[in-house]
C-alpha cells in the first residue's frame, strides 16, 4: 500500500525578476489567478496568511 505524499508547508517565496514592472504585475497576476481558480483551496488561520508584500528594487 503506497504511503500518502506529504504536502510540504511553504513559508515564504522569493522571486527575483529582471523585466519591466508591467511585465511582473501580469506575471503576478496571472500566478495569482492560477492559484485562486485550482481546485484545492487550502483552509488555513488567519495567522497563516501574509501580512504585507515588499517589493524590492534591488537589481542582481
């Protein structure tokens, strides 16, 4: 009998991008969108969720 797969907890992800800001935001958006349309919406605390989005200008 197979073992069930553990879903790994995600704390945090950083994304480092090297295009325009307009090009991110439709990147974003469209991963968002993505998210919220599957079909396993996690049930979490509001505890768990993110609090606020930084968005840093540092270049690579």
């Amino acid at each position: 009998m197979p073992r069930k797969a553990e879903v790994p907890n995600i704390n945090s992800a950083v994304f480092t991008y090297n295009g325009d800001k307009t090009a991110f935001d439709f990147f974003m958006e469209g991963l968002i969108r993505a998210y919220l349309d599957s079909d396993s919406m996690p049930k979490s605390d509001e505890g768990d969720s993110v609090g606020k989005v930084e968005i840093s200008e540092k270049t690579a």
